[in-house]
C-alpha cells in the first residue's frame, strides 16, 4: 500500500503549493527573506524602532465555515482568518507584519482551496502583512469530503513607549465606534441554528436585506481596520484604547481596554444597526440582551480618545470615508458595560 492509498495525495500537495506560490509572494513586504517552501518564514524586523515589541495573535473562522462550504463559496473566509488576528493585533497599537494559515481538510481539492489562499492573501493586503507561509493538512477520515477548517498566526510590532495594554484610558474618554460589515465571524451557531430551525434557505432573499440571499449577507467578510486605524494615530490622534468587538459583544470585549477602577456607559441608539441583526432578533426570537451577548450588534471595533479630540476623530474617519459615532464614555467602575441592559428593541437603519 502507498500513502495515496490511505487517502493522502503527497503530489497533488505540492501541485497545491506550486498552485498558489504567486498569491503568498503577492503579499510580501520588503523584510521577507526567501520564498515559500522551506520548513520555515525568515522576517527581518523593520528599522527605526528604539524599543520594539512584538505582538502575536491568533484566531480562526468558526462554523462560519460551515456556510461557504454548503454555499460552495471559498473567497472571502480568508480575509474573515486574517481580520479575526489582524483586528486583535491593532488593539496593542501594533502593526501587523507577517501571517501565517493552518488549512486542514479531509481531501486536498485545489481548486477550493486556492479560493481560500486568494482570500486570505487578499486578507493581507488589506492589512498590510506579509503571507509568509503556511501549513495544508490532509486528513482522511477527520474530515469529510468538502470540509475544511482555517487557522491564522500573526505577529505584529509597535514601540513600547506606543504600546497600549489598558492602562492609558481615562474616566471621561469618549467611545467612538467603527461600523462592522455585520456580523463578521462571530455568533454564526447561533445565525446556523435560526436558518435551519426556522426553515430557512440560504438562497432565501428576505426584504430588509435589500436583494442579498441569506447566504451573501452572512459570508460578508469582516472589516479589516489596520490601515485606517495606523494613519489615524500617524496623523497625531490620541488614542488611550482599542477594542475588536467580537465573540461576546460589546459586553466581554469593550471592557477590555479598560484600566482597573472603570466601566463604560453606553448610549444605546447613538450608532445604526445593520437590518441582518433585525432579522435575526425576529426570526429566532432572540431577546435583546441575547443579540448583545452574541454579536456585535454594527459596531466592528471602538476606540477610547480623550473628549477634546472625540470630533476631531470621527471627523478624521469621515474624511477616510469610514462612518465613525461617539457610543459612550468611561466612567469609574469595576469593568462593566452601563447602559444596554435597556430592552429598547433593536433600531436599524431602516427604521431611522
């Protein structure tokens, strides 16, 4: 017997790494040394830095997966792998300089997964890091065929005096919050077990969604802010804090950026909830405080500015063309979120 005959294709591997080596080398940034291929990625670190630190991250898709897989639509995962890291990165102040992919499947099907690669390179673009290698796993029998599951590694780097780690926000900073595009890669158990349960179609066309299916609006890649993020700070905004807003909400994440000794009270309706969050309130049934928990309810990723450079701040985002809204301030406290657990419904876009 030969290994092909256990169900791994060692050749079809390296027609896969061939397949794709000009998408990795497409991302590379000029610290890259060498190619793909070896048993590991060499990076030089950047110059100009007095105290670097180096800041890691990783995350994956979650059942998100499970979606493009039925929908057989393989492009835009990649870029939620990279943004789930990335995003993480940013919060410490740190650029993103290299990312690494962990792709395991039950049968190598290049075609799918060159889809994966392109996204998570185009992934990388956006955040300005390095593709610099990777790993492609093919397992039979863990997976079944057509099943795939993505992982992502990313280091970034900021100088230590830049670094922001809690520390530096401040009673009365103001919260200004960046839109999401939706509901990202988070909570999608939850959005799986309401289309199922509820006799739903991914091809289904509800009206808030304006002509989308249910399966285009949920494989909505997540918003990727490095870029934005790093020139608002390069161009002297003051920034004591950043969140991603992800699995658990505003209510787990937010508060992560907080010094001890504070909360952070929100103005609920300061801010537009996409309609994809409406819907999935009305039809799973799913109680304000839920929706909270469980997703990110608009709001992709917030930063703590000082109050007199709050306007400054959204006008800065605005003039990037990025809507930007002040949601709240900090407050003492002990780590809370003040202020949504009012059952005021769930206003959207449409119903402004």
């Amino acid at each position: 017997m030969e290994y092909k005959d256990a169900g791994v294709d060692v050749e079809a591997g390296r027609a896969f790494v061939d397949q794709i080596r000009n998408l990795v080398h497409s991302t590379f940034r000029p610290e890259v040394i060498g190619g793909l291929g070896g048993f590991s990625g060499s990076f030089q670190l950047p110059g100009g830095f007095k105290e670097p630190v180096l800041i890691s991250g990783t995350d994956g898709v979650g059942t998100k997966l499970s979606v493009a897989q039925a929908l057989n639509c393989h492009d835009t995962v990649g870029i939620d792998l990279v943004a789930m890291c990335v995003n993480d990165v940013l919060t410490s102040g740190a650029e993103p300089l290299f990312f690494l992919d962990y792709v395991a499947t039950g049968k190598l099907d290049k075609q799918q997964l060159t889809q994966v690669v392109a996204g998570i390179a185009s992934g990388c673009k956006l955040a300005g890091c390095a593709l610099l290698g990777g790993e492609t796993a093919e397992m039979p029998g863990f997976y079944q065929g057509g099943e795939y599951d993505l992982a992502g590694f990313c280091v970034g780097i900021v100088e230590k005096s830049q670094m922001l780690d809690g520390s530096q926000s401040q009673v009365g900073d103001i919260a200004i919050a960046l839109p999401s595009a939706g509901v990202h890669s988070n909570g999608f158990s939850l959005v799986r077990k309401i289309v199922s349960d509820k006799g739903f179609s991914w091809s289904d066309r509800p009206e808030l969604f304006g002509g989308q299916t249910l399966g285009e609006t949920f494989l909505t890649p997540t918003h990727i802010y490095v870029k934005p993020v790093l020139a608002a700070r390069q161009a002297g905004l003051e920034i004591h804090g950043m969140a991603h807003i992800t699995g658990g909400g505003l209510p787990e994440n937010l508060p992560r950026c907080l010094a001890q000794g504070q909360a952070i009270k929100i103005h609920l309706h300061s801010w537009s909830i996409p309609p994809v969050f409406q819907w999935l309130a009305e039809a799973g049934s799913v109680s304000h405080q839920a929706m909270y928990n469980t997703f990110n309810m608009g709001i992709g990723f917030v930063l703590l500015v000082p109050p007199h450079q709050a306007k400054q701040t959204i006008s800065y985002f605005k003039s990037e063309n990025i809507a930007a809204y002040a949601i709240g301030e900090v407050i003492p406290g002990s780590g809370e979120l003040v202020g949504l657990q009012k059952n005021t419904g769930v206003r959207t876009q449409e119903s402004e």
